[in-house]
C-alpha cells in the first residue's frame, strides 16, 4: 500500500474497518504521543497498546505505524 498514492475518500473508506478504539489509538500515534504516554491516557497496559496497533496495521494492510498515520491524515479534509 503505498499512501501517498490514495485519494483522500479510499483513505477514509479503509479508515472504517478501524474499531473506535483502534482509531483512537491511531489517532494519538499520529499526534506523537508515544504509546507509553498513550498507555496512561487510556488507563490501558503498553501490551494492549501495541495490540491495537497491530490489529490496525493487519486491517489496514499498512506495512508499517508510518504508513497507518499518512492514512489517517490524508483522510482529513
């Protein structure tokens, strides 16, 4: 997947087999909390944390955190 390369309405389609919790998540990776930092706003371990983060990833079919943020904000008008 290469997201520079995706229009900004596929960006927010693919963005909706995120559950609001991984959107969440996404979302404060892609502010730059990091996900100690995001552990302790959400009252949740650094293992569930990563989890999400994964699962997004694998929904996403993002190979990396990086590529998951650039979707996010090329989804944003």
């Amino acid at each position: 997947m290469d997201p520079l390369q995706i229009t900004r309405r596929q960006a927010a389609d693919k963005l909706k087999y995120l559950t609001p919790r991984q959107s969440e998540i996404l979302f404060l990776v892609a502010c730059g909390y990091s996900y100690k930092e995001i552990t302790g706003m959400l009252s949740i371990s650094y293992s569930t944390v990563i989890q999400h983060v994964h699962n997004a990833r694998f929904r996403l079919k993002a190979d990396t955190t990086l590529q998951m943020v650039v979707l996010m904000a090329r989804s944003r008008p």
